[in-house]
C-alpha cells in the first residue's frame, strides 16, 4: 500500500506545481485583460462593428491592453456586471441607477452614446387613446424602461397607473402575441418590436420617448474602481467607440458598410436599421454628449428616473427615500445620498475624445 | 473504518445525524459566502444574508406591496389554481392512456400520435401557442399539458398493455362487459403505478408553469420571480424558490400518502 501512497502524493504536488507556474506565467507575461458586455440595440450596434472590424483591438493596442467583448442578452449582461464578471456593460441610465448602483456596485457612466428618441413607444388598437387606457390590460415588461415611459405618458395626462392593469411580457414575445391578440388594446415596448408591431394594420402610436428626450439615456457604464486604477481601459473604449461614430456619420459607402455589419448582428436590414437610428438621438460628436453630461437638464431628467425608480420599489424595498443612491455629476454636484454615491457621470473621457487627446 | 464497506451498519445517532449533513454544509457555505461578500459591499444584493431572506420573505408574506396585495397569497393561489387545473389534465391523459392500451382501434389512431408528441420540446413552439390560445390563463395551461401529458398517456398505454391477457380474457369469459373490463379491472390494478408517474412529473409541470408565468402573467410565483429580477431582489427570489420547492414537496407528500393509505396491497 505504502509506496503506491507516496506516488500519489508526488503526482499531486508535481500537478499543483505545474497549474501554479502556468497561472503565474500568465498573469505575468500578457497584457491586463478586461471584459465588455454588450446587448443587440440600435444604439449599441456599434460596439460590435468595432469589435468585428479591429477597430477595438486597435485602440486596446495603443493602450496595451486587451479587451473582450461579449455579446449578452440584456438583463443577464446587467446581472453580469453587477456579479463583476464583466468590467463594463452597456445599459439604460435607468438600469445602471436601479441594477448596479443600488446593489452597491459604484458604477461610471463612461460613455453617453445616444437617447432614446422614439425607440420606445406605446401603441394602440382601434384608436384607443391614452385617456381610454383605463382599466385596460397593457403588454409590457413590467419595471423596465417601457413601464417607466408608461408611467411618465399616464402622468403627462394626469392619469394613475394603478387605473391600468400590466401584464408583465416578455420582451422575445411581445410582438407576436400583441399582434395575434385582436382584443389586446395596448401594448409598450421598444424598438425593432416598435417597427415590427407598426407594419400591421390599425395599430397607432399614441405616445413615444420623443416626447420625453433625454430621459432614456443609452450608456455605457464601467466599475469605478476598474476606471480609476485603469484609466487605460476607459481611453481605450472611448476612442474604439468615437472611432466608429466618425465612420458612421460620413456620408456614402463606408458608412453603409460599417451600418450594414451592425444591422446584420441585429438581425435587420440596412433600411430598417438606418429607420430605427432616426429615432435614435446618436451623439455622433463627443463634444454634444460631453454638453449634455455636463448640462442642468441631465440632473432634472435624471430626477424623473430616480422618482420612478423609488416609487416602484427599485432602489430597494427598504429604501427610505428617493435620495437612497447619490448620483454625482461632472461639476460635482450630488443628487441624493452623499454619503452613498454610487452613479457617477463622468465626461472626462468623452472630452478628451473631443480635444482629440486620445 | 467500514466508511466503504457495504456491510457497514451505521448506528442510530448516525442515522439520525448524517443526512443532516450535506444540508448544513450547504446552509454555513451560504451564510459564510454572504458575510463575506457583505463586508465587502454592505450593499450587496447578489447574496443576501439570512436576516436579509427573512426580512424577504416577510415582506412578500406579511406586508402589502404597493399594489395593496400580499404578494406572496395572491401568487400562491394563482400558481397553484394552474398547477391543479394541469394536474387535472393530466388525469385525462391516464383516461387516453387506458384506452389506448385497451382498444386497439384507439390505439391505431393515437399510439403513433403520441409518440410524435411527446418529442416535442413544448418550449420551443411557445410562439405557436401564444398565437392560438393568447397570453391568458389557457396558454399557460396548455404548455403544461402539451409538456406533460403525452408522458403520462405513453406510460398509461404501456402499463395497461402489460397487464397479462390471460386476466383480460378471463373477466370476459366471467362475463364482464368491456367497459367493466377496462375501469373495474385494468385502471385499478394498474393506477396506484401511473399516480407514481404523476408525482415524479411533478417537476416538470412547475417547470412549465414558471415558464409560462415568466412570459405573460399578472400574478404567481414564477412571475414575481422574473420580475422582482428586474431589482436584483434575491431577498425575494431565493424565499420564493424554497417555497415552490416547499409546495411541491407537499404535493409530492400528498399523492405518496394516497397510494399507501388507499392502495396497500401495492408492492406486496
């Protein structure tokens, strides 16, 4: 028995021994590695035409590091993040205040890519208006931002929520099922669904996020603590992402071609994404989403969305007021909890892209 | 040491102590991860502590949401009127079971029909259903009785073709009728069986129905679940899923005591 005993101990050792040194080498030779998570929206699209064209590595390159970007569905990339299993993740202003930033994960919003200008939308049969909405059903998923454009659209017309009965929808079948369903009279959702659920006959828009600009910002947000000790990694994604802003807000067949790679991973056709960014208010320059970050509106929109977030129980159950989560701003003003902030908006990497100092 | 023998007769303390075990090493690796990650983010929501789970629970169970509803009733009740009303379906998949195994005209017609059925994965024509039966209760009842359902008619047919001809064609001679035959003879000898079938596809049937909630619902389990998700709320979720699990527990109890109280005579 004995000496089989020992051999199996020197094997052990022997294979820690080797696992060790080939963990060790690897942190020790390569380059610092972070990951991106990133979910099919026609303002995101561009994120995986910089993957697929280099445009990403290149800009990692120059800062030598690598990045890996991940395509995700768009909750589980948000639950991803939150479990820090990706670095940065694109998500809604909405998500990164109620997901990441009440879960105690401090959270920069490094780029502001677009808002949403119509991309969300409440649509109708049988001309029913908002005021009819009343004790109807309504398809939508339930605390994201359709409730939330719902909500400002039922306020806007001094209307109760709790008059409308929701019907929670998953987003993958909202469309078929509110376009097979002839009684179902309202349904909110977003776009491509928006475009889908438009082609068919009788069906109208009674209220869009262009009626409410710059209140769904589309961002893409990093750990804090990831960006400040590698400032690398947020120069890096800057640059990749005002890179391919430049190509796509050229005129001609290089940006058709660059749109063509980001409708195709969306699954549409170069038409229909070209139609969805119409109602996508892209911040082509850097210097517009700096303005914007740095501006007053941006702390009144964001006041609506923290209002919501509270009031449906988003910041925690245990929440005890709006002020839950502080959200600081780029000329240090802190809306809530100054003790606890936890949302950052940082405009200084997308200035440095404007003053071309990447 | 007789840890491998397999002869090994472990005491009464042993017996009482050891299936414990695998449960609190679960519960300490939960509670030790929780504190962990609490003293590294007091705010974490991922891995909530056990004072957290209670406060969860008691939210959802005792206090009004902001609906002005106890979540945790309201959700209940509606989960568990789907769960009966597919359980029931289930039971007429037994009747078609029974006929199948006893008349072979029935069987020509749906054996093959079945077998087909059966195959299909139902999650994958959700789509296919929605369309043809809405987003109401009726669609969630249909996936679970498109999921589950051809499983307990096959193993109706299966155990009803087993039962010995001889038995069959002695009841006959006996002067049974072919109705008496199949419902006084061949559904009894062989029901305690196919209630063992329903119980073990228990699982399945809350999996569909969570399935079903978590596309379009007012209310239930799965429900709040895919919901409450959209806050990371595992305070809410991880006492929701010991309370399906509770639930179905019970369930499972249920149909176990029925066999042994009603069919003694099985397995003897």
């Amino acid at each position: 028995m004995k000496p089989k005993f020992y051999r199996y101990i020197i094997f052990t050792l022997v294979l820690a021994a080797v696992m060790s040194l080939s963990f060790a080498g690897n942190t020790w030779a390569k380059p610092k590695k972070f990951k991106a998570a990133w979910s099919i929206y026609a303002g995101w699209q561009p994120w995986d035409y910089a993957n697929q064209s280099g445009i990403l590595k290149k800009w990692a390159d120059k800062y030598n590091i690598e990045i890996e970007l991940v395509r995700m569905d768009y909750i589980p990339s948000i639950e991803a993040y939150v479990a820090k299993k990706v670095d940065a993740c694109v998500m809604t202003n909405m998500e990164a205040l109620d997901m990441p930033a009440a879960s105690g994960i401090n959270t920069t919003a490094l780029i502001l890519g677009d808002f949403s200008n119509g991309n969300d939308a409440v649509l109708t049969r049988d001309n029913t208006g908002i005021k009819d909405l009343n004790g109807e059903e309504i398809y939508l998923v339930e605390l994201s931002v359709s409730h939330y454009l719902l909500a400002r659209a039922l306020e806007m017309n001094n209307m109760d929520e709790r008059n409308v009965i929701l019907v929670n929808t998953s987003d993958s079948d909202i469309a078929p099922a509110f376009i097979a369903n002839g009684n179902q009279k309202a349904v909110v959702t977003w776009n491509p669904l928006v475009m889908q659920i438009l082609q068919e006959p009788g069906i109208s828009k009674i209220f869009d996020s262009s009626k409410i600009p710059g209140e769904i910002l589309d961002l893409m947000v990093v750990r804090t603590g990831v960006l400040k000790e590698n400032p690398e990694f947020g120069k890096a994604l800057t640059g990749a992402w005002y890179e391919v802003m430049d190509i796509m807000s050229q005129r001609g067949s290089t940006a058709d071609e660059a749109m063509s790679i980001m409708a195709e991973s969306a699954g549409c056709s170069l038409t229909e994404y070209k139609m969805q960014l119409k109602t996508t208010a892209m911040f082509y320059k850097p210097q517009g989403a700096v303005e914007y970050t740095n501006s007053e509106e941006i702390k009144q929109k964001m006041n609506y969305v923290r209002k919501f977030c509270f009031e449906h129980g988003l910041l925690g159950e245990n929440a005890r007021s709006v002020d839950e989560v502080g959200i600081k701003y780029p000329d240090g003003s802190i809306q809530g909890d100054t003790n606890n902030v936890y949302f950052i908006f940082d405009s200084s990497f997308m200035k440095m892209a404007a003053d071309g100092k990447l | 040491m007789s840890l491998f023998k397999v002869n090994a007769k472990p005491s009464i303390n042993a017996g009482r102590i050891l299936p414990l075990l695998p449960f609190i090493i679960c519960i300490v690796a939960y509670i030790i991860t929780a504190q962990v990650r609490h003293d590294e983010n007091p705010k974490d929501k991922l891995v909530p502590t056990s004072k957290q789970l209670i406060d969860g629970f008691r939210r959802s169970a005792f206090e009004e949401d902001r609906k002005g509803e106890y979540r945790l009733l309201v959700d209940t009740i509606a989960s568990t009127k789907r769960f009966a009303i597919g359980v029931a379906f289930l039971f007429l998949g037994v009747i078609i079971g029974l006929n199948m195994g006893m008349l072979p005209y029935f069987d020509l017609v749906f054996y093959k029909f079945f077998l087909f059925f059966d195959k299909i994965p139902a999650l994958a024509i959700l789509p296919i259903l929605f369309i043809v039966f809405g987003l109401g209760e009726v669609s969630k009842i249909a996936l679970i009785v498109i999921g589950v359902m051809p499983t307990i008619v096959l193993d109706t047919y299966l155990r009803a073709k087993a039962v010995p001809r001889e038995q069959i064609t002695k009841a006959l001679t006996l002067d049974a009728s072919h109705l008496e035959v199949m419902y006084r003879i061949v559904l009894p000898k062989i029901f305690p069986k196919v209630l063992e079938t329903i119980r073990l596809n228990f699982k399945a049937v809350i999996l569909f129905l969570i399935a079903g909630e978590s596309l379009a619902a007012t209310a239930g389990l799965g429900y709040r679940i895919f919901v409450v998700r959209r806050y990371i709320a595992m305070d809410i979720i991880i006492p929701y899923v010991i309370w399906i699990s509770f639930l179905a527990f019970l369930a499972d109890l249920a149909v176990r005591i029925w066999i042994r109280k009603k069919y003694t005579w099985m397995d003897k």
